[in-house]
C-alpha cells in the first residue's frame, strides 16, 4: 500500500494563494535567464533549478514559511512575511524597479507543508508517467508552472492529435480543493471519463485520492487509462 494523503488543514488556500504570489511575484522572477520562468517541486515547497549568475551557482526556493536563496551553497534565509521583505534575500535577481508590497503574507506553516506534499506526490507520479512514455511522445520533465502554480508534463503525440497536459493543481477558481488532471491539446472528449470541471478534459479529486488506499496507483490508473485514450483516438 502506497502513502495516503493527509486532510487538508483549514488554511490551506489563502496559504496556497499567498505562496501562489510570492511563486509569480519573487522565485520566477529571480531566475535568470529573465525568459525561463518555470519552476520544479523541491523538498519544503517549490524553487528554481540550479541557474548561474554573476560568477556564482544560485537557486532560490520556498521551504515551509522560508524563501531561501542558496549561492554557491552558502544560504540565505527571509521569512515569508511580506513579499518585500521576503524579496530583499533575492533582490540583486529580480528585475530593475520590481516592486513588491508590503500586505502581510497569509502563509501558515501545516498548510504549507501539506502543499509541499502534495507537489511531491504530483512530480513522482508525473515523473513516473514521463519514464514510460515512448520517445515520439517527447515527454517533458516536470514543472512547476508560476501562472496557474501546478506541476504538469506534456507528452503524446501531437500530430496524432493525443498530446496532452497531466498535472497536478493545488485549487482554482473551478475547484476549492487540489486536483489531478488530464487536458487534452486538440482532442475533444467526453463521456463518464472526461468530466473535467471548465476545462476540456479529465479531473481526480483530493477528496478521492484521499480515500483511495493507494493514491499513487490510484491517480496512476488515472492517468494511463486517458493516455491509452487518446492514443487510440478512444476518448469518447
């Protein structure tokens, strides 16, 4: 039997929406190049790789309540406080005349560390999904996307009309709990498989991976039997 997921504390979304500022406002924005804004899921929470800067190894990440900004492995540490404040660890990366408010930050440390968690378990199944795809369906690795804050891949081929998004969202305007989700690029699907909420696809709730006695098996058939779908243009 795999891992469970844990109830979600009560302050799981204003902590996910301030983390969800501080990832568009401070950690994408201090990578450099300025064009490369993707992220990945790290131990604690969600950072930049590794980058080079100015002569020196830099990566900036959130762990729990922290932002963190690690150069040449000597460490900087700014508690997730105010977005200015927090800014000042990483300010020689962020771009000239970046400003960033001083509104205290609603960041509480159970419910940061369960977005952590859910961010790992996204990234190990996606990584998972990615070392069984073939090398036509040119699989990405894992990101953690700073605009809508999820972790996804893409993979399946797209000429064959079976390439899609698989991924992993902590909440959104449709959805007052994380999911898991497949969005299809071109196919149009429908049917008892695909009852994605606003969107053109297939969702899994928290709720039901949480009851699930497996939740990486379960979300991994989720996502293989919508796969093998598309690519036999099954997906209604």
């Amino acid at each position: 039997m795999g891992a469970s997921l844990r109830p979600l504390p009560p302050r799981f979304g204003p902590t996910v929406a301030a983390l969800h500022r501080v990832a568009e406002e401070i950690v994408a924005p201090a990578r450099r190049p300025e064009n490369e804004i993707s992220l990945r899921a790290t131990p604690g929470g969600f950072g930049t790789p590794e980058f080079e800067f100015g002569g020196a190894a830099h990566r900036v990440a959130v762990e729990g309540v922290e932002l963190v900004h690690r150069v040449d492995g000597e460490e900087r540490r700014a508690p997730l406080a105010t977005l200015a404040g927090a800014g000042e660890a990483v300010a020689e990366l962020l771009p000239a005349g970046a400003e960033l408010d001083r509104v205290p930050l609603s960041v509480d440390p159970e419910a940061a560390g369960a977005l952590a968690e859910w961010f790992g378990f996204g990234a190990a199944a996606l990584q998972r999904l990615v070392e069984l795809a073939a090398p036509a369906e040119a699989a990405t690795i894992p990101r953690l996307w700073p605009e809508h804050f999820d972790v996804a891949v893409e993979l399946g081929e797209e000429t064959a009309g079976a390439r899609a998004n698989y991924g992993f969202s902590p909440g959104d305007g449709e959805h007052a709990e994380p999911y898991a989700y497949v969005g299809p690029w071109t196919a149009e699907v429908g049917g008892e498989l695909w009852q994605g909420r606003g969107f053109n696809g297939a969702e899994l709730t928290y709720a039901e991976l949480a009851a699930a006695p497996d939740p990486a098996a379960t979300v991994h058939e989720f996502f293989t039997t919508r796969w093998d779908l598309l690519k036999t243009k099954e997906a209604t």
